[in-house]
C-alpha cells in the first residue's frame, strides 16, 4: 500500500469510530457499603480542608462519645497554613493514615472550606479498597464523594461536619438536634426515608437509581478531572452557597453541555443561600433558582423537586452517597427512601 493510500485509509477508518458524548460513561460496577457501626467502634476527625481547632470540634467529640463509639483525633486538628488544616503535606499524610488504620470504622471531617483538590490526587485508596469505611462530610468533601463515585463505587455520607454541633445539646434547636442524630442513624445502618414540602415547579413521578451529588460548584469545578463525577442512572443532588443566580446558571449549563442531566433517573434540588445582585435593576438576573433548573431539563421525563433538606443550611440531613434509593414526587410531598 502506497502512502496515499495509507493515510486515506487511517482517514476513513478514523471517521468510522463512534464520537464520544460527554454523557456516555463505561459501565460501572455495583456499589460497595463500608460495615456500618457498633458500640465501641472508632471514628476519627480530621481537617482536609479548612483549619479547625481542638475547641471548635470538642462538642462532636462529646456527642460521638455519648453515642457509644470511640474518637480518635488526627494530627491535623489544631494545626494552621493560612487558611488550611495545616500543609498540603500535613493533611495529606494525616488523612492517608487514616485511610489505611484498620482500628478506624470512619472518618469525620471537621469541616469544608476548600483544600481537599489539593491532596485528593495524592491519596492512595489501596488498603482503602480492602477495608472500605465511611467517609463523611459536605461542602468541599464534595471533591471526596465524588472521587469515589469515579473511580471505586464505594459508599459515603454526605451530611453536617464537626463545626455543626451545637455547644450546648440541651439547648439545640430541635431540626439541629434531627440533623445531627441522622449521622448516628446513617453509621448504624438505619435505612434513610426523608420528606420535602410540596413546590409547584417540581416534576411529579418516581425514579429509582444510585444517589450522587452534592455541592454543585464542586462539582463544576472537577469537570474533566479523574473525580469528574458519574451521573448515568443516578438520582442527583445539588446544593450551592454564596453564588449569585447568574453563577447558579452557568454551573447548570455546564451540567447540561457536559451531558450530566442526560441520563439521571432523578434530580434532587437542595438549598441555595444566593448573593443579592448587585447593581441597577436591569442588570439583575431575571431567573429563579426553578427557572434556572427547569430550563435545562425540559426535554427530559424525569422526576424533579426542588426545596430538600440538604444543603448549607439548618436542615441539613444525612445522605447516603453511592446507595440506591427510591425518589417520589408527588402533589402532596416530595419523598427519598433508602432501598
């Protein structure tokens, strides 16, 4: 074959292959539970992300404690880099050893901020695989669910963080006290059945389908990367926090344009604490939160509601990453169950 020929060839052949969609994804295996918890077991509290201090995370100690396990404290508490729970380096190592002590049944990260794309890389999950337990945390911990979302089918638990407990138990408001015992409640195994009030822009129907999501800025943020996260026959979910409505936007046309509202079984919206917009009236963006939503998804069939309990507010509950669950939307209420 001459060399004109060859590269015709190449050529053809080249155009002959399938193009990939941003929404099409290899299969993926089932999902794994780490061993829920029993009386005497440890979980340890660590600082990934932002600094917190012994003080700060002493009232989750407390209460872990009076819930009948064991707490053990990582070397990242008390430390300080500028913003961080210590170096790079420092919360790398704290949180890998974490990871590979087979004595710890899980991990609490005392809170989110922002750092963990910092190390997520770096981590190895080996042992992790072997002996899988449950990570749990929100906001910037997006970046760790997401990461075992991609690439180990490995459950977690996306809910309030150290910096969430009340100082004072007897005082708490009553959703606080709710919110708190629904890590107790996850970490023992309970199976997970939340309500949301009736919205007029949900999408009425039910959907079953692996539940995935979290912080929709963090998961803008690792589009393309190896935490980039799955969402093919998943039940989503998405909460944000200090972003204006135009922000909001952009961060659901790139779920949109990268295929991650194609092939959802369901669409859960949590909280958004917005940004006023600044400026003369008529540069305010002229969108809801549901018009935002409903924009992008108005050729699909699926159900969605807007209004739940997750998010960077009060009612925060705990939820089962990488576990199957059952969505039903209806004109009465909106309803997720563990399955």
């Amino acid at each position: 074959m001459n060399r004109k020929d060859f590269l015709s060839s190449v050529s053809m052949a080249g155009l002959a292959l399938p193009l990939g969609h941003p929404g099409m994804e290899e299969p993926e295996t089932a999902p794994m539970l780490p061993p829920y918890l029993k009386p005497g077991d440890t979980i340890a509290i660590t600082s990934p992300a932002g600094y917190s201090s012994f003080k700060e995370i002493e009232p989750s100690v407390q209460q872990i404690k009076s819930w009948g396990f064991d707490v053990k404290i990582g070397a990242t508490i008390g430390k300080r880099h500028f913003t961080f729970g210590g170096t790079d380096e420092e919360r790398l190592n704290d949180f890998q050893q974490l990871l590979d002590d087979r004595s710890v049944k899980a991990i609490l990260c005392a809170r989110g901020g922002y750092g963990f794309v910092r190390i997520i890389d770096q981590l190895n999950f080996t042992r992790f695989k072997l002996h899988p337990k449950w990570l749990i945390g929100f906001s910037d911990i997006t970046v760790l669910h997401s990461h075992l979302n991609r690439n180990l089918g490995i459950a977690s638990i996306h809910s309030k963080m150290c910096n969430s407990f009340p100082e004072d138990w007897s005082k708490a408001e009553p959703i606080q006290v709710e919110t708190i015992l629904s890590i107790r409640d996850a970490l023992q195994g309970v199976k997970m059945k939340y309500t949301a009030p009736f919205n007029t822009s949900n999408h009425n129907g039910t959907a079953e389908g692996i539940l995935a999501g979290g912080n929709l800025k963090t998961i803008e943020s690792l589009a393309g990367s190896k935490s980039d996260l799955r969402t093919t026959g998943k039940i989503l979910f998405v909460e944000d926090t200090g972003e204006y409505l135009y922000s909001i936007d952009r961060m659901f046309w790139n779920l949109k344009r990268s295929g991650k509202l194609d092939h959802l079984a369901g669409l859960i919206v949590g909280g958004f604490k917005l940004k006023k917009d600044e400026g003369e009236n008529d540069t305010v963006f002229g969108k809801t939160i549901e018009e935002i939503v409903l924009e992008k998804v108005k050729e699909f069939k699926y159900p969605v509601c807007f209004d739940f309990p997750v998010g960077h507010q009060k009612n925060n509950y705990a939820l089962k990453c990488g576990v199957k669950h059952k969505l039903q939307i209806s004109n009465e209420k909106t309803l997720l169950t563990e399955l």
